[in-house]
C-alpha cells in the first residue's frame, strides 16, 4: 500500500496540501485523475474556465460557484471509480481575489468530497455507492508558507499529504 492510501478511501480531509507531486503509478485504477494549474486561476474567471475544461462541463455551466458546485457533484458524464483532483500551482489559486473567495471555493471541494463520499439510495437511476472525491493542492516548496498563511486568515486549515 502507498502513502497515497486516502485517494480510495471515503474518509475525510477532502482537501489536502502537499509539496510533492503524486506519481500517476501510484493513482488507483478507476479513479479518475484530473489536474488543474492555479498559475491561471488568479481570478474566478480563469478558475471556473479550468474546471469547465477539464471537467468537461456541459454547455450549461453558468460559470457561478453554485454552478460549479452542481457539476463537480454531478459528473454523469465522466463515470469513475472515484475522483482525483489535483491543482498544481496553488500558492496562485485565486490570489488576486478577496481572501473569502478562496474560502468558498475550498469550502465546495470539501463539500464535493463529502456528497461523493455518501451514498444514494432512493430506488433511482441516479442511485450509487459512495465514491472517493479528493482534492490535493499542490504548493512550491518555497511558496507553501505563504499561501498556508492565507489559509488561516479564514480559519481553514489543511493536512498535508
């Protein structure tokens, strides 16, 4: 087993920090690996046009934190085993918007992690097991420091992977 274990598992953090990269080896099969680069995600206009890409919205994506809420805990259209998303670059991850940004922003991963994580029984189509959603944030050694001071601006903080 891996020190990358929580990537299956449908336990809390949702979200978590690390300094190193995760190697693609050690990704489980069935989970779907989706990376993001916050270097183009200083404002909300680029952040909701890297999910929009990478997740493949559809064309409905209203381009809103409730929007990207919805799709990121929907993703019909991307079955998996399981979700791992990692954000390179995160020392940038909105850095030019307010602090209460970045808050509600963590604050619909973690939330995403949690509605994967639970299942859904209620005799319908759309029924599923509890599916693993994980989101790493991905820090320049040099810079981590400064971003997890950001963090506790807001009382938010994350364990490192």
């Amino acid at each position: 087993m891996t020190s990358y274990a929580f990537i299956s598992e449908l336990n809390e953090p949702w979200v978590l920090i690390t300094e190193k990269s995760i190697p693609k080896k050690d990704i489980p099969e069935g989970i779907l690996f989706l990376e993001l680069d916050a270097f183009v995600m200083t404002k909300l206009e680029g952040l909701y046009q890297q999910f929009a890409s990478v997740f493949m919205f559809p064309d409905y994506f209203g381009k809103n934190f409730n929007a990207l809420d919805e799709c990121i805990t929907d993703l019909e259209w991307l079955p998996a085993n399981g979700y791992l998303l990692i954000i390179k670059n995160s020392e940038y991850l909105l850095c030019e918007e307010p602090h209460d940004v970045l808050e509600s922003l963590l604050s619909i991963l973690n939330g995403a992690g949690n509605e994967w994580a639970t299942p859904v029984a209620q005799g319908e189509a759309w029924d599923r097991q509890g599916l693993p959603f994980h989101t790493v944030l991905e820090l320049d050694k040099g810079k981590a420091s400064a971003f997890l001071s950001r963090l506790k601006k807001f009382g938010f903080e994350l364990e490192a992977v």
